[in-house]
C-alpha cells in the first residue's frame, strides 16, 4: 500500500506536468499539421526562465513562474511569425526540419548562457514542506501545487474550447478550415494564437517541474520521444486521448520506478514457465530497471492493434 500510494501521487502528478506539454503540441498538430519537436525546447527555456527570475535577479518564485510561460509565449510567436509561417508552404517536410533545426539551436543557446551544468533551481520555502503523511510518507506540498496546478490549467483548457467563442472557432477550424477562413476569421492569427498558446504551456510546465526533475540542458531531450509517444498512443489530435496517455504513462512509469518487485514477483506462479525462456537470472532483476521500456512497449502495442490511438479518428 505504500508503494502504491506513493506512486499514484507522484505519477498523477507527473503525468499532469506531461499532459500540459502535449496538449500545447497536440494543439499545433491539429491546427498546423506540424509536429513541433522543438516542443520541447519550450519546456527546458521554462525551466531557465523560472530559474532565472526568481533566483538569479532574486525576484521570487511566483514571479518567476509567471515570467515563464509569459516569455516562452513571446518567443513562441516570434518562431511562428518570422519562421514557422514561412515554411508552411513546403508541406510536411519543411515545418519538420525547421522545428527539429530550433530544437537543436534553442538547446545550443542554452548552454552558451547558463552552462551545461544544472543549475540549483529551489523549491520554494513556502512549499517545501511534508503537506500530509500516508503509510509513514511524506507527502510533498511543493508537489501537491504542481498537481493544483495542472488541473487548473486542463479545466481552463477545457471550459475556453467548449465555453467560448474562442473555443469554437478554434474547434471549427481543426476540421472545416476553410468554411472558417470563408466566414470571415483570419485563420492565420488563430494559428498563430494556437501554437503561442502552445508555448506557453510548455513554459509553465518547466517553470514547475524544473525543481522536482532537474533544470538542465538535457531535460528536453528526456521527454521530446515521451511526447510524441504520449500524441501517438493518445491518437494523433485528440486532446482527451493525450490526456489520458499522459496519465497512464506517469502512473506506469511512476508505479515502476517505486516498485520494489522483480519479474519474478511480478509474474507469480508464472514464473516457472518463464525460466524456460530468459532464465533465473532475468527475472530476478528489477522492474525499476525496465520502467523506462514501457512507453515504447504501449506505442508497439497501440500501432498493432489500434493504429489510430486510444481516442483517434480513422480517416
């Protein structure tokens, strides 16, 4: 019970911080048609400028956790006005190589001005404290805020694509582009607004998870195959099927991670018959040893037997 308890919350928690980065990229892909990889360079520059803001210019948490999203959203709309709108008329490769060519420089430029070292993004001491204790864990309150968080933003997510005026023509535009282009809407800004918005998710998601996962260069190589495993297994611009992907995979992983059980526990009176096969050997390893298999056995297993995702239209 306490492995489980601890690894549902920590892995809700995490599969949260990843659905607010592919949402923003679910997002681009149904209204672009691109898949952004510089997605997750976003997410790392988050992560630098709430590091930033509120410890290197001693501004404090909170403002630097507004900076981040704020400033990730004014270079996502520089990206998409000077460059990604440029390349749009190459079709699918273009978009392709010029947001895996940002990814590349964003990464590069990061290192030039912070270093490749990570740097000590903190907590902040209001939230570090134990919020609750189950089973003799202590729960982080730091944790339990990134979580709030997270749930804040899918709510307001939602309500602005189902609610508002927005939402609809945004809805609208991901499959009759051209009856909302003939209607009058300048389908263009509402691209540009999408992918910024996209931006800006990515951003808040660094500035939050920064100081629970790292703040280092490398951080947007770690999750950039996650994502597009996550949109995939998810289905290919369903934001609800990356919603519950990104759930599953935080809590699989988490639940991993934490377990304390080998193959060998793991397949009970099966595991005779198993020997036969790998040997004592392997199934008295770890399963925490594999946990980074499993989103790569989820996308095999969704391209077999249901190749258009979890939540995904055949078209």
């Amino acid at each position: 019970m306490e492995t489980l308890a601890l690894g549902l919350f920590n892995g809700i928690t995490y599969g949260m911080l990843l659905f607010l980065m592919a949402a923003g990229l679910t997002l681009v892909f149904s209204m672009l048609g691109v898949l952004n990889f510089a997605h997750t360079a976003f997410y790392m520059l988050g992560a630098y400028f709430g590091y930033t803001f509120s410890q290197l210019l001693g501004l404090g948490f909170w403002w630097g956790l507004l900076a981040a999203p704020v400033c990730c959203a004014v270079l996502g709309a520089l990206v998409e006005r000077f460059g990604l709108r440029h390349v749009l008329r190459y079709g699918t490769l273009g978009p392709l190589l010029f947001t895996f060519a940002l990814d590349v420089v964003l990464v590069e430029l990061v290192t030039l001005v912070w270093g490749k070292q990570p740097v000590s993004y903190q907590v902040p001491h209001a939230l570090d404290f134990a919020l609750f204790t189950l089973y003799g864990i202590e729960y982080s309150a730091y944790r339990a805020f990134a979580l709030g968080m997270a749930l804040v933003v899918l709510a307001s997510l939602f309500l602005m694509l189902k609610m508002t005026r927005i939402g609809v023509t945004v809805r609208a535009s991901l499959s009759h582009p051209e009856i909302v282009n003939a209607l009058g809407h300048n389908l263009p800004a509402l691209r540009a607004g999408v992918f910024v918005l996209g931006a800006a998710l990515a951003g808040l998601a660094g500035a939050l998870a920064g100081n629970m996962l790292g703040t280092e260069p490398g951080m947007a190589n770690q999750l950039g195959t996650v994502l597009m495993i996550i949109i995939v297994v998810g289905g290919l611009g369903s934001l609800a099927g990356a919603f519950v992907a990104s759930i599953l995979i935080g809590v699989l992983q988490t639940l991993a991670i934490s377990s304390g059980l080998s193959w060998g526990d793991f397949l009970g009176p099966l595991q005779h018959w198993a020997s036969l096969f790998v040997g004592t050997g392997t199934l008295s390893e770890p399963l925490s040893r594999y946990a980074t298999l499993i989103p790569f056995v989820m996308v095999i297993a969704i391209l077999v037997f249901r190749p258009r995702g979890l939540m995904g239209k055949r078209e």
